[in-house]
C-alpha cells in the first residue's frame, strides 16, 4: 500500500460572501462560499435575490417573446 495515498487533512477557514467565517477541516487550506447559513433566506427568514452569475438574464434571454432568441425543438424523426 502507498504512503502517500491521501492527501493531508488540515485546518480550513470557510469564508462565505457576506463575510461570515466558519473554521472547519479540510484537504484545502481556505474556502469561499457564495451564500452560507448566516446570509442564506431559509434560514433568515428574508426574502433575498440572489444571483449567481447572471442565470436570471440568461433565463429571460432564452425565454422571450422574439423567436430567434427562444430554443430550437428537434425535428421528429419517423419511424
């Protein structure tokens, strides 16, 4: 059996977005979070927007009323 086999398990600072930190262990040293338990709506109790990435523009783009802007379906084949 290997010696080396797995990777070195050490102390991990989680840092989330709005700023909170959690102290874990990890294999990685540092970690950063785009939404954790302290910012997260279900647990606050808020209603909050998130936006990751752009997803709702990309939604609204894909899901217009222009044609040439809203998915292709595939053409059926016969059997």
């Amino acid at each position: 059996m290997k010696v080396e086999g797995h990777p070195e398990y050490v102390a991990c600072t989680m840092t989330c977005a709005c700023g909170a930190t959690y102290q874990t262990r990890s294999t990685k040293p540092q970690l950063r979070l785009g939404i954790c338990a302290s910012c997260h709506p279900f647990f606050t109790g808020t209603q909050k927007f998130v936006d990751t990435a752009g997803r709702v523009e990309k939604f609204r783009r894909r899901f217009t009323d222009n044609p040439a802007a809203a998915p292709k379906a595939k053409a059926k084949k016969r059997a």
